[in-house]
C-alpha cells in the first residue's frame, strides 16, 4: 500500500497502466488496491477517464529513510510504523527489549493512540505527528521536574517556528490555538523513580487533518491554521532539533531557564481558573508555574501550588 501512496503522492494523474507496471501488477489488481486503501485508511482517489487516478487531497507521507538520517545526527535511533498501536506503547515495548536510548518512534497512523486522563487519541493516516521518545533518566525524580512542561514548550515553539504564531499553552501541557486544542503530550514512566528511570514523551500535533468525527473537543490543525498542507517530515525533523536543545538545557540546569518563556506563552495567565481534582474544585487567579512545573494559583489570598497528573484547569465561570 506505500508504495502504491508514494507514486500517488505527488498529487498528479497517473494512469492505471503505469502503477500496474511500477508495482508489477495488473491494471486490476491496481484498482483492488486503491479499494483497499479507500477503505481501510479513508484516503479518497479521483479517477478520470483517460487520465487516470490522483489522490482527492494532497498526502504527507513519512521518509523513513530521511527521518533516520536527520536522527542520526543528533544521536537518535528512529523507527517509522505503518499502523501501530500506540507510539507511546511501542516505545515502552522497546524500553523493555534494553535498545539503545534516546529511541524515537513515529507512525502513519495508531489504532489505540492513547491521550491523558484515560482518553483516546484520535489518530487517522498520515494527517498527523504520533511521536513517542524514549529516555533513559539517571537521578530519579529529580529529573522529572518541569520536563512536561518543557516539552509542551518544545512544541509551541516548534509551531510557532512553522508559521503557526497564535499557538499558545495551557497549564500543563496542552498546545491551543485560541480554544481549539492544537497538540497533546502525554508521560509515561517506568523503573524506579527513586533512581534509573525511563520516561517515555509522546506527543500527537495536528498537522494536516482537516476533518474528523472523532475527536471529543473543539480541535484544529496547522494545515487549517496556515492554509497548506505541510510536510510531515520537516515538522518531525524541527520537532526533535528542538526537543534534543530544550532536553539537554532542562538536563543541565533543569526548568529553571525555561519558566519565564513557558509563562510568556501561557494563554491563561493572570485570569480566574477553575482547577478540578477528582471531587474537588478549586477556583484561583493564575501566578504562574514554579521551577517544578506546578502551577501557582492566588487562592483566596494565599498561594498555592498545584502538580499535574489527573487534574484539569478551565476558564472560570466557562
Ligand atoms: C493529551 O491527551 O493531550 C495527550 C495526547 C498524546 C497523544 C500522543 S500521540 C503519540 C503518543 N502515543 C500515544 O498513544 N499517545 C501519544
């Protein structure tokens, strides 16, 4: 089937013929192919008598190839999926067979993508960025502090990098576009927290998507935001360049150095939230985030600090 996408996806007419002969099938088995796909993976072909078959919608596919060079450089082992069921789960998988650190793992696409508190994370076929990093943490928790933070902060400035400029954060680590939730980063960890740790950073960014019925909340794209289709490949590569800086920055002299920058881009800032945690509800004025990543909230005169996990913010009175 990527073979069959990488010929259709320049965008032109090519003839039936012509596949049939680049893939060394017939003209029939072409057509049950492009069936296959249609069905399966949701990409639409126009066909037009005399001229052939061409994709309904441009199509961004990953260069496996590219992405290991580009990797490479900057001392990352890289491994490109077709379907999966989570990058995130995969690179947990990887962890566990002792393969060289830092791994990455990106695919066209997750069957069982995995999103915070517990949700799913919508992820049809080469649209968007599924991306898992495993790291290997010496010094235990430590270590931990601020990373997703961090991350979320690789992300925005990566997107804004691309054009998107009205990218924001969202306490701890969702990336916005106004309302509509852009990207996500999920960690996992496993080992001991208290001293060899693996944590594993996945993220999902909206690159090319332009619709779904799935997706439980008001979401957008960088496609949508910009108006192009983008190539998924450059985003991945800008993606990690960054990563790797901010990610030897925090292991050096930990979040500290990136507070102010990730506060500067934090769309609530200075409003009224409310912040749930399980039963309860807690209403503040946003202080900002200390150097652990938790939260600071002004709360009926007194500072508090919240950590991530399983509590949620939104805009007070929404
Ligand atoms: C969120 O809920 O905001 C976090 C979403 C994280 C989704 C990414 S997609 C790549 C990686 N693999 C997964 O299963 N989840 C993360």
């Amino acid at each position: 089937m990527q073979t069959l996408l990488k010929l259709l996806g320049d965008g032109e007419f090519h003839s039936g013929e012509d596949l049939g002969l680049a893939l060394g099938v017939s003209r029939t088995a072409v057509w049950k192919k492009l069936q296959q796909i249609q069905n399966e993976l949701g990409i639409e072909f126009h066909k037009v008598r005399g001229r052939g078959y061409r994709l309904a919608s441009p199509l961004s596919l990953l260069d496996a190839r590219a992405l290991n060079i580009e990797h490479a450089r900057l001392g990352w082992k890289c491994k490109v999926h077709e379907i999966i069921d989570s990058t995130n789960a995969e690179a947990l998988r990887l962890i566990q067979t002792q393969v060289t650190l830092p791994a990455l793992v990106v695919a066209e696409q997750q069957t069982a993508g995995r999103g915070r508190r517990g949700r799913q994370w919508v992820s049809p076929f080469a649209q968007n960025l599924y991306y898992s990093i495993a790291l290997r943490l010496d010094g235990g928790m430590r270590r931990l502090d601020g990373l997703s933070l961090l991350v979320g902060l690789a992300v925005v400035d990566t997107v804004q990098d691309l054009g998107v400029t009205s990218a924001g954060l969202k306490w701890p680590n969702d990336i916005l576009v106004g309302p509509k939730k852009l990207a996500g980063v999920l960690l996992e960890l496993t080992g001991d927290p208290a001293d060899v740790c693996h944590v594993v950073i996945g993220i999902g960014l909206n690159i090319n998507m332009r619709e779904s019925d799935g997706v439980g909340q008001a979401w957008t794209s960088m496609s949508l935001e910009l108006g192009r289709v983008l190539d998924r490949n450059e985003v991945i590569c800008a993606l990690s360049h960054k990563l790797s800086s901010y990610l030897a920055g925090h292991q050096r002299d930990g979040f500290t150095a990136y507070r102010q920058g990730w506060e500067s881009k934090h769309v609530w800032q200075g409003l009224m939230v409310t912040l749930s945690t399980g039963a309860e509800s807690i209403e503040g004025h946003v202080l900002g985030v200390g150097v652990d990543g938790a939260l600071r909230l002004m709360v009926d005169g007194r500072e508090e600090h919240f950590s991530g996990g399983e509590v949620s913010l939104r805009l007070a009175g929404d």
